[in-house]
C-alpha cells in the first residue's frame, strides 16, 4: 500500500538566521564587520545558536566558518583553516565526548570548546577533565547559565549584534539590551 505523498513524513529542514556582527576586540587587536549566515539544525535551540554566534566572535578572522552542524559527525563548529588547508583551530560548543576531543587535538593546532548547560557542563567536566587535562593544544572555557539564557533572548532571524571584548570581559550588545558573558576558564591551553 502506498502511503499518499501529504501524508509521508516530510525531513525537517535548518532555520536560517542572518547576524550582523561587529567584533571590537581589544585583547587581540581585532576589530570588523562580519555578516554572517547561520543554519540552526531543527534540535538546536536558540541558546545554542547564540553561543556558536559568541564563539565565532571570540576566534573572529575572515577565515574561520561554521561548520556543518550537529548533522556532521566529526565536524567543529566553528574551523579555521591556514592557506594549505591545514587546521589552526577547532571550535567546539556544548559537551562534546572526550575521545572526539583529544581526536580534535591530534588534527588541529588549537582545539576550543566552549561547554554550557551549568550542572550539566559540571558532570561533564568532572567526567573529561581528567582526561582532556593532557590535551597541551586544548583551552575548555564554561559558559555562564545565566549568560546563555540572556543570549538565548538575543536570538531572532535578523540579527545586529556587537561583541567587546576587553580584558577577558565579553559585552554582547543588540536589540537595545546588553549581556555580560562570563567565561570560566576549566583549562588553559599551553602556549608554545
């Protein structure tokens, strides 16, 4: 028996967002506009999206890019490739498992990610911080609950944003409202 075409179940597709996004930051020296196009995957939320949006922020150069989502197995989220093709960085959000991690770490020459979810994010530390601690290319810097959830409220399918960042201290600004975003630093990558 055929199943009539209106009622197959039909493949959920990306919701695509558009950021403007102006980046001053004064630790690195790094200052422009950066329009972005973002896909969030239909079981991505918001939260997620905007602190993907804040990590490209934080590693802002014309040469990194998003990935290709929660889709992709074995894909950052956000990567930064030299001019041969070789990977300077691998950006992860969210909670990512640690043999993926320290895989990421053999094929990059800095690996970050940028854990979230409080309670959460602490049984997963807890559980790979061991571990990822021997990672020498790896930086893990938690993001505040509170913060998320203010990003989270920042989200919409037009986006204007700008990101400062001075002296550690992260300022996202758009739609007339102001979020701080604490970083808690789990692990510092060893400098060269």
């Amino acid at each position: 028996m055929r199943v009539p075409l209106h009622s197959r179940p039909m493949a959920l597709k990306s919701t695509i967002f558009k950021a403007e996004l102006s980046v001053a930051d004064v630790d690195r020296g790094v200052y422009g506009d950066f329009p972005l196009t973002l896909a969030r995957h239909p079981s991505e939320t918001d939260e997620r999206l905007m602190v993907r949006l804040v990590a490209f922020a934080l590693h802002a150069d014309e040469r990194l890019e998003f990935g290709r989502g929660l889709s992709a197995e074995d894909e950052p989220d956000l990567v930064r490739r030299d001019l041969t093709g070789g990977i300077d960085e691998w950006i992860v959000v969210g909670l990512p498992d640690e043999r993926e991690v320290r895989k990421a770490c053999g094929r990059a020459r800095e690996v970050h990610v940028y854990p979230y979810g409080g309670r959460a994010c602490a049984l997963w530390w807890d559980k790979a911080g061991l571990s990822l601690a021997r990672q020498p290319t790896l930086s893990v810097r938690e993001f505040a609950p509170e913060a998320t959830a203010a990003l989270a409220a920042l989200a919409a399918r037009t986006m204007a944003l700008q990101v400062t960042i001075q002296d550690g201290h992260v300022l996202v600004s758009g739609d007339d409202r102001v979020v701080e975003v604490e970083l808690a630093v789990l692990k510092s990558r060893e400098r060269e």
